[in-house]
C-alpha cells in the first residue's frame, strides 16, 4: 500500500517541478514526507515490519527523486545565464575592441596629416616662404593619408572574407535552428513565442551562418525590447512567407517599439540608446543582408512594438511555392 | 629670447616627423624619441622645456612613465597624446600634473597653446629650482652656532630668549645675527625671515640638512 502510494508522490513531484521553483518542490516533497508518515501509522492491517520498510523505501525514493530535481534547476539556470552572457560578451566586447583599434590606426596617421598640413601651410606663410620645407609636408601628407586608405582597405578585407560560405538553403530552416539556440532565453524571460512557419521550402543562397547572426541579433533585440517592466505582454512572433517570389522573414514584438527617429537611424553605425552599446548589431546585420542582396527594414507595429523584416531573392521558384503572404 | 626645447616620446615615426616638422614651422626646437628608454638615455640641459608623451607605446606606457618621472627627479610638464580618446585615462593623467590629454588627431591651435603653458609652467619649476639652490648654498655656509641661530629666529624668539636657550651671552647671539645677515645677503630682518621660512620648508621636505 505505501509503495503504491509512494510512486504516485514522485509523480507529483516531478509534475510540480515544471511549473514551481526551487522552495516550492523543497515544501512539497515535505508535505509529501508528512503524507506518507501519517499513511504509516494509520495502516493497521498488515505486518508492521514489511510496513516499516516499505516506509523507508518509499521515503528514500522520495528524496532522491527531490535532490535529483533540484541538481537539474540549477543546471538549467547556469546553462541559461552561460548563453545569455556569451552572446553578449561575444556582441559587446569584440565590437568594442575591434572599434577601439581601428580607431586607433586611423587616428595615428589622421594626426601626422593635419599636423603636417598645418605644418606644411606655417611654411608657405612665413616671411620668407620655405617652399622645401613645404613640399617635404605634403609629401608626408600624401604618405600618411595612402597608409589609412590601407588600414580602410584590410578592415574591407577582413569582413569580405567572411561572406564565403554560401549554400543553397531553406529559410525555414535557419529560422528554427536559430530560434532552438534561443529557447532557453524565451522561456527564461516569460515571452511567449508564435512561430508561422512557411509551409513549403523557401530556397535561398546564403551563408548560413551569417543569417543565424542577423536573425539572433534581431531576436536578442526583440527581447531586450520586451524587458522593461511597464511592458505587460511580452509576445514574439515569427513569420515566414513568399512575397513576388521572394523569401521573407518577419518579426513582430510586443516591446517599447520605436520611434520616428528609432526608424531613420537605427541602422546607423555607432547609433545605440542603451547603455553600453555598441550601436553595430544591426548595422552588421543590414551589411550582412546587403551582401546577399537582400533587404532588411523596421518599423513601428500599429498596435504597439517593433517590426523588423528581411526579403532575400529566392534562389529556385519552385510550383510548390504558392505566390502570397 | 630665452632658449626653449619641446620633447617629444612617441613610438610612430610618422606622427614623430610631423610634429617635429609642425614646431620647427613656428621656430620652437625639438628633440623626439622612439621610446621611453632612448629619452632617459638622452642628455637634458635645464632649459625651459616640456615634454609631449604617447599614452600607449609598446615597453613601458606614457601613463606609468608621468607617475615615475618625478622619483627619477625629472620635473619637466607633460603633454599628453593618444590616438584612444580615453577619458578615465585623462583624468587621471590631469590630477597628476599633466598639462593636457590631446586626442590625436590634435588641432595645431590646441598642442601650441598646450606647449606654451608647459614653457611656463616650466620656468617656474625653474625659478623655484633656482631659488632653492641659492637658499642651500647659503645655509650650508652657515656654522653651527649660526643656524642654530637662525632656527629659533624663525620660531619668533627674541635675542635674549635665543641666548637663554643655546646658553651663550646675548652678545653672542648679536654678533652671529650680523654675520648670519651678511652672508644670507640680506638687508632688512623681513628678507631674513622670508628666506628662513623657506630653509625650513626645505628642512621638513627632507632637501636640506641641518
């Protein structure tokens, strides 16, 4: 009789630790604790030896399942609070860094030109104009200025580089995996999440990498969006479709949405209202979208929040893929 | 004119010749470095003079260097430049002395004005440096029994309380009162004690023995 009893508790257990936190499933497994004690002593039929040890048993397995239940919380929360920090620490620092030496190397020739510009001009207005002298400025001037266009032309390289590795792929596809990398953060942040997807293949040559960037950094957007406490409906939703035999990708949120000025410059390199942004996230995400002719866009959601879109040449036109949103 | 001389510590050569090549425009002298190392190595005549420093040079950083300069007993002004526009790094720069943080690129207007304040700043580093010789020499050619003397002149004693306390008689202290004045050649009591004030200043710094 405990023992039956007793595997029912564990169930009760291990529904409960979906939907309550930590304390809860600690007073619960208590409460049951108490139950199974009680069923003990108020069983009179029976020996009492074989109801003793089935106590036991049942109280053991009790705890067991408890501690277990407790062990994967926690696990979940680092692994939570890991992906939450890496994306950005990835975001925020390489940004930071890599625009603090690029600035840096062009800063250092910019200086020896207007220094020797200034130079250059102090020489020609003297009294007695030392023609020499200038020319030797402005030959370092010409110098100067052919070594930035050279750390502008390494910066193009090193981001030309990275648009490689194209492949013919289903949108679809990387709005799922992308949006899998993510679930523990929707669910960690209470946002709800609808996610249309197309139902035929949306054929695309893109790095598909790259797309799961742009794609994250969007949704890394939207739910930083949806943070904000007087925010009371915390929605997502994605959509895919086909529009005059284009790919689309759709994103609506229900945050702080955005304002006129938002719209005319958040694409803008360096332009970011939160603190301690970079205010490249989206700048990289429209080059990146630009360089497979795509096109991305934002805008305000008449009924509150933001609304960004990508539209991508699709690669094949496929019979399947019915003309329409 | 006075001589001046401009120093210049920064590890890229171009931003190095151009400067050089900005202040020989406007006639100021210079002398500049690759490094840190090859500045110290480097002879420095006590002119007016400042120093212009890149913050971020590979070995040791211009930052460190400023807070080093004054144990190495190195009290030239420093200008700081860099091609990071730091601004916690300016402001600690600032307290410790420096004349100014220019980010590069810097505008011409800016660096001179910063390089005529290092000039004055400079001189009266100088003048003070001057003084303070003066005084050590002068003191140091003092006997024992005349500063003795001078230190409780300072204090406000009067003859009589001097001769009581060094147990001499109050002639004494007269006689060593005349010669301590001839050879501070100094004419009125006022002068002495101002000059006294200082010695002591020095003595309480550590810079002059007794």
């Amino acid at each position: 009789m405990e023992i039956a009893a007793a595997v029912f508790y564990i169930a009760v257990i291990l529904v409960g630790a979906r939907f309550i936190s930590a304390k809860g499933v600690i007073v619960l497994c208590s409460i049951c604790t108490l139950l199974t004690v009680v069923s003990f002593f108020l069983t009179t039929k029976g020996l009492f030896e074989t109801g003793l040890i089935n106590c036991i048993i049942a109280l053991s397995a009790l705890y067991l399942t408890t501690y277990i239940i407790l062990r994967t919380q926690v696990a979940e929360n680092n692994a939570i609070n890991a992906t939450y920090q890496m994306t950005r620490i990835a975001r925020i620092q390489s940004l930071g860094e890599l625009t603090a030496s690029i600035a840096h190397e062009i800063n250092q020739p910019l200086a020896a030109t207007t220094a020797s510009a200034d130079a250059c001009r102090n020489w020609l207005m003297r009294d007695k104009p030392d023609i020499n002298r200038a020319i030797q400025a402005l030959e370092r001037i010409r110098r100067e200025t052919r070594r930035a266009s050279e750390v502008v032309e390494r910066i193009r390289r090193l981001s030309k580089n990275e648009i490689t590795q194209k492949e013919i792929c289903d949108l679809n596809d990387i709005v799922s995996d992308t949006l899998a990398l993510s679930n523990a953060l929707i669910e960690h942040h209470d946002i709800e999440l609808t996610w249309n997807r197309y139902d035929a293949p949306l054929i695309v040559h893109v790095d598909k990498v790259q797309m799961m960037q742009v794609i994250g950094n969007l949704f890394l957007n939207a739910i930083e969006a949806l943070q904000p406490r007087l925010v009371t409906e915390r929605f997502i939703t994605v959509k895919t479709f086909t529009m005059n035999a284009q790919a689309c990708f759709r994103m609506t949120d229900t945050g702080v949405g955005l304002s006129e000025e938002d719209i005319k410059h958040i694409f803008d390199a360096f332009w970011t209202k939160r603190d301690g942004g970079t205010g490249l996230g989206l700048t990289l995400c429209r080059a990146i979208v630009e360089a497979h002719k795509g096109i991305i866009s934002a805008r305000q959601n008449s009924h509150g929040g933001a609304i960004f879109e990508i539209i991508l040449p699709c690669k094949i036109n496929k019979e399947s893929n019915n003309s329409g949103a | 004119m006075e001589p001046k001389l401009v120093y210049i510590i920064d590890d890229d050569m171009s931003v190095r010749d151009a400067l050089d090549d900005l202040l020989a425009s406007v006639d100021i002298e210079t002398r500049s470095f690759d490094s840190i190392e090859s500045f110290l190595q480097s002879e420095k005549n006590p002119i007016l003079s400042c120093l212009i420093l890149d913050v971020r040079m590979p070995g040791q950083s211009g930052m460190d260097f400023q807070h080093k300069m004054q144990k190495n007993g190195l009290d030239i002004p420093v200008i700081f430049i860099s091609g990071h526009g730091d601004i916690p790094m300016s402001v600690t720069a600032i307290k410790r002395g420096a004349i100014d943080f220019l980010s590069k690129p810097f505008r011409e207007q800016d660096i001179l004005e910063a390089i005529y304040r290092g000039f004055e700043v400079s001189r009266e580093k100088i003048k003070q440096h001057e003084e303070r010789n003066h005084v050590e020499k002068i003191y140091n050619s003092l006997n024992a029994g005349e500063k003795a003397v001078v230190s409780f002149l300072i204090k406000g004693h009067l003859n009589k309380q001097i001769a009581a306390e060094l147990n001499v008689s109050e002639i004494t202290v007269k006689v060593r009162r005349a010669n301590i004045m001839q050879k501070m050649q100094v004419k009125s009591f006022a002068d002495l004690i101002r000059m006294g004030i200082e010695i002591e200043k020095m003595l309480l710094e550590g810079s002059l023995q007794i």
